[in-house]
C-alpha cells in the first residue's frame, strides 16, 4: 500500500540491489494499525550501525521500503560521497560507505546466495581500484531543447541525470567526455551512447538516428576524431574512424569490441577475472568447453592453456562469434552448444543465468564446472542444478569489478562427485 508513514529504523547491511536494510523499531511509526517492530526495511543511502528515521513509500506486514529522511546515528562506514550527483544518479548506490565495508556487504551477499558458512565462506578480491576503472559506459540523452543533457537513469526513475563528469570513469572516458557531450546535446531525446575504452582511444556507438541525426556525425566526426574518439558507430554500423578497439589488459592477448558489444567494464579489473578463471580452470585441463564464450574474452588465455587439447568455444550471437574467432582462431568457435563431452566447462552466462539447454551441456563435464556469474541470485539457482547432477561447490569468489555499486562478480567452481 502507498502511504507517507514516518519510521525509525536501525540498519545492520547492505543488501543486493543496493539499498540498505534493517528492522524498525518499536512504537515509532506514524502509519496506523498494529505496531510493526521488527519489520524489515530497506533504505537506499543508508549505511550498516546506523539509526536513520524513513519515509516509508510502500508496506506489506513483514516488509517495507523507504526513502531516507534523517541519520539520527551515523555508522561507523559512512564516508562523504565525493560525487555531487550520488543519491540523485542512479549510476552508483555505495558511494556513501567505505570500501572495505563494500566488499564485506559483497562477500556476505555472495555466501547468503551459495548457503555458505562465513567460516567457509567466499573469498573477497578486490579488482582494481576503487575509483576510475569504468572503460564501457551506456548513457542516454535527456528531453528538452539542445543542447540537451546526457547522463545517466536517475535513481528509482527513467529520468537523466546530466553528469558532465564522473569519478567512476577512466581517465580515457573522462578525456574524450566533453567532446561526446556536445555531439550528444544535439541529438534525439532518448538516444542511447555506448562508450567503449580501449588501447587506441573511445568507441562511440549512438543508437539509430534518423537523417538529421546522421548529417550531424558527418558535421562532428572530425571534430570527435581529434578528441580522443577512435571511432564512431551509429546503430551498430560504422560511421567513422575505427570500427572497433581492442579492450584487453595490458600485455593481454588481443580482444576488439565496438562500443555496445559487450566486455567487462574495466580493463584491470577483467585481468583480475580471467587471470581467476585460468587459476580455476587449472593446468593441462584436457578438452575445455566454453559456454556464453561472448567475443573470446576468456577463449583467448585459454587456447594456450588447454593445448594440445582443444577449446570449444560457443556463443550464440554471430557478430561476437566473428570477433572470438579473430581473437582465439585456435579454438573451435559455433553458434550453437556443441555435442562434446568436456574434462572442464567455462559458463559465462547473462544476468539472468543459464539456460535449460546450457546447463544440461555443462553438467556432462568430467571433472569441473567453473561458473562465471554477474549476479549471485540467478547463480544460486543454477547451483542447486549443477550440485542436483553430481557435483560439488569447492570454491566461491566474490570479485569487486564495480566498486561503488552493488554489483558483484562470482566465480565459483563445481568439482564432479559422481559419475555422469
């Protein structure tokens, strides 16, 4: 029910989807009917050891949400947020907590989906820093007449919030933002921009304009071309300049992707990740299996591992399939799952997790499953199927590529108990 109940509440986490949670309090709420001590409340913007009194916006009998009113306690994990625009961007939800109390909220969030112990719990590993690692941004232009804004959703609503800057950016983001900025103002309300980072510069892909919208990348392109934009797409086609660039770490195997194809968001961090995957993987482990092998991200460090045996890389949309099979031309690339029994399978599905068929596919490993997942709910899921077809969880990585959000990247690893 909506209402405008006043409520005070103690907050003891940090809870998946970013906001704050706690219990209220007793015989302090204005709302009427029966006292609700005890009821969970989740807060945006709130922080763990705190008392805060909320607004309340929505409530059922054992669960409510709220918007923050007043810190009557602060916590010990409060820190100033050092963007103005967080509580009103949506970009970012932890800005307001230290780091270390970031990555323990991520650990706890990740043992909580796995039904670990924190005796034998996950393991927390920082990925890069905790400021400037973004290299892949989506941003989206605002209504109005040019020049318009360009920012980001705003927090709980489909409104943009101008940022003409952003502490989460690279510096090679923050260099070619002003340029990507003025081009934008002119363009549609609504119109989506995808920024790629990579070792020649930024990937620019504006989504589909019509002929007013393409006579202005013809007017602009020169102008974005000298600003640190290496290339420039419109709708996914190449428009000028490159038409791609290569996102991988330093001294990493090469990986080109347009801007809107997908790859980590952060260079440093995603060498974290692949190196975590390689130690998962193991030496010499016979014929590999990768599922969602997206543009070869992974495929390209695991081709040297796995030989003399094979890669079998499968990715079903055909434009990354083309850019793993430059990226990794050693491994065996298809659209669809192939009907091979692997020693390991690599699984690196979307947000919403494998599908029926991939897991069925992974689950014919021999001897392990490594489980590479952007979202520990749709994870324990596909967990309890995996450990329900003979397997067990030996080891849980919480990985931090996206400080300052809630965003956590799992890897966990399944080893064959019984014999498929």
């Amino acid at each position: 029910m909506e209402n405008s109940s006043l409520a005070v509440v103690e907050i003891d986490s940090l809870a998946p989807g970013g906001d704050a949670a706690g219990r209220q309090i007793a015989g302090n709420s204005s709302s009427a009917g029966a006292d609700n001590e005890g009821r969970v409340v989740f807060v945006p913007l709130a922080a763990p050891g705190e008392r805060v009194r909320v607004q309340l916006v929505r409530e059922k009998e054992r669960v409510a949400w709220g918007e923050l009113v007043s810190v009557e306690r602060a916590g010990p994990d409060r820190v100033p947020a050092p963007c103005p625009l967080f509580g009103s961007c949506g970009g970012c939800q932890w800005q307001h907590v230290t780091i270390e109390a970031q990555r323990r909220a991520k650990k706890t969030i990740v043992e909580r989906a796995l039904g670990l112990s924190a005796d034998h719990g996950a393991e927390s590993i920082a990925a890069g820093p905790p400021f400037g690692y973004r290299d892949r941004a989506k941003l989206a232009v605002g209504p109005g007449p040019a020049p318009r804004p360009l920012g980001f959703r705003a927090r709980r609503s489909h409104e943009i919030v101008d940022v003409p800057s952003c502490p989460l950016f690279s510096p090679a983001l923050d260099t070619a933002l002003p340029a990507v900025r003025a081009y934008a103002s002119q363009l549609p309300a609504g119109t989506e921009i995808d920024l790629q980072a990579g070792a020649e510069g930024v990937h620019v892909n504006a989504g589909q304009l019509d002929g007013n919208g393409a006579a202005l990348a013809r007017r602009e392109a020169d102008r974005l071309l000298a600003a640190g934009v290496a290339g420039l797409s419109i709708g996914g086609k190449p428009f000028a300049g490159r038409p791609d660039v290569d996102v991988a770490e330093r001294g990493g195997a090469p990986l080109r992707v347009p801007a809107g194809g997908f790859s980590q968001v952060g260079r440093a961090g995603n060498r974290v990740l692949v190196d975590r995957v390689l130690e998962a993987v193991g030496a010499a482990p016979g014929t590999v299996l990768e599922l969602y092998a997206g543009s070869g991200n992974f495929t390209r460090e695991l081709v040297a591992l796995a030989a003399p045996a094979r890669v079998h890389a499968s990715e079903g949309d055909p434009a990354a399939v083309a850019r793993g099979a430059r990226a990794a031309p050693d491994a065996t690339w298809s659209a669809r799952i192939p009907d091979i029994t692997a020693d390991v399978v690599v699984l690196d599905p979307p947000r919403e997790g494998a599908d029926a068929a991939h897991l069925t596919a992974a689950t014919r490993a021999r001897r392990r499953i490594v489980y590479v997942s952007c979202d520990p709910q749709t994870l324990s899921r596909d967990a309890r199927r995996i450990t329900a077809a003979g397997f067990r969880l030996t080891r849980a990585l919480a990985i931090d590529l996206m400080p300052q959000t809630f965003h956590v990247e799992v890897l966990a690893s399944f080893d064959r108990t019984l014999d498929p």
